[in-house]
C-alpha cells in the first residue's frame, strides 16, 4: 500500500491539487504511518496534516517529520479539520459503515461556507476510462472486494452514501485509472 501511496499521491497533487486547495488542515483518515499526509503536506506546506489511526498503527509512526499522528478510531470520532481525507479506506466497509465514518468526518469539518470538505481516493465503478483494460482491472478489484467483505461502489451508490452522512454535494474526478478523487461537501 506505501508504494501505491507514493505513486498515486504524486500524482494527486501535482495534476489534481485543486482538491487540496483553500485548506489550512487536514485529518488522513485511517492514513497509516502517513504516506499520502506527507505528500500533501510537501506539496502544500501551508496545510497542517494529522494522521488518525488506531493506537497500534500510530505507535510505528516516524518522528521528527511535519505530519501529527493520533490514535484514535474512525468509528468513534475524528479530530476537527477543514477536510478529512480518505485513501482506499471506504471500499473495505458496508455501506452502513460508511455512512458511519462520514457523518464522523461531517461533524469534524466546518460548513461548505468556511471550506469545510471530506476527500475521497477511491473507486467509482463506471467512471474513467471505459476500455477493456480498465473493465478488466475493475473486475479484478470486484473479486478482491468479495474476499475482504468491501464494495466496489458507482457513483449513485456514492450518492446515496453521501446523502445518508447528510451532505449535500459531491466532485467525481477520475484521475488514474480505476481510481477517483471525490470531493463532498456539507
């Protein structure tokens, strides 16, 4: 997932950074020991990035780097930022479970008004490319989802998801391959 990390976030930042605009703070989602928080923090180091994982995850976490790790659980509650950030996190839960973690990240982040924003790297199901490489490799991420008990989603799937966790608007960008950048807004 680290080498995934680095090379899709390269990407992210340099060819979609928009999506990172107009934010002073940042919590990565279930981020990790931070690859994709330190992507974004050298590419926009105006942004304060924390990383929130569970107590195990952030005892392994680097020091000395600009990035902030919190223990903490995605279920429970996530520390206040204008955005949270998701990375491959969402595909892995029911849709119930989503919704859960969502309205999480709605209570952690300010109105729409004051730049308040929840950032999604996933994939949406139908968007992108339509060749047969990338039906393919969303076949093959159908499969994997099916052993993992996660859920490929399209984007009235996501939709519905959204209006669940109470937002009322949301960006589908797909930028690499199967993958997309959504932006929801409350």
């Amino acid at each position: 997932m680290v080498s995934d990390t680095r090379f899709v976030m390269d990407i992210a930042v340099k060819e979609y950074g928009e999506a990172f605009r107009g934010i002073s703070s940042l919590i990565d989602v279930a981020g990790g020991l931070g690859e994709a928080s330190h992507a974004i923090s050298k590419a926009f180091p105006h942004v304060k990035c924390s990383v929130l994982d569970l107590d195990h995850v952030v005892a392994k976490a680097p020091t000395g780097t600009s990035v902030e790790y919190i223990a903490g659980d995605m279920f429970e509650s996530i520390p206040p930022a204008d955005a949270t950030f998701l990375k491959w996190v969402l595909h892995d839960w029911s849709d119930e479970q989503c919704v859960k973690i969502l309205k999480n990240c709605k209570q952690a982040i300010p109105p729409r008004g004051a730049g308040g924003k929840v950032i999604i790297i996933d994939m949406v199901v139908g968007a992108g490319p339509t060749d047969v490489k990338h039906r393919e490799t969303q076949e093959m991420f159908d499969v994997y989802m099916m052993f993992i008990n996660g859920k490929g989603r399209n984007e009235q799937e996501w939709k519905k998801i959204f209006l669940q966790s109470g937002f009322s608007d949301y960006k589908i960008t797909p930028v690499l391959g199967i993958r997309s950048i959504i932006e929801v807004y409350p």
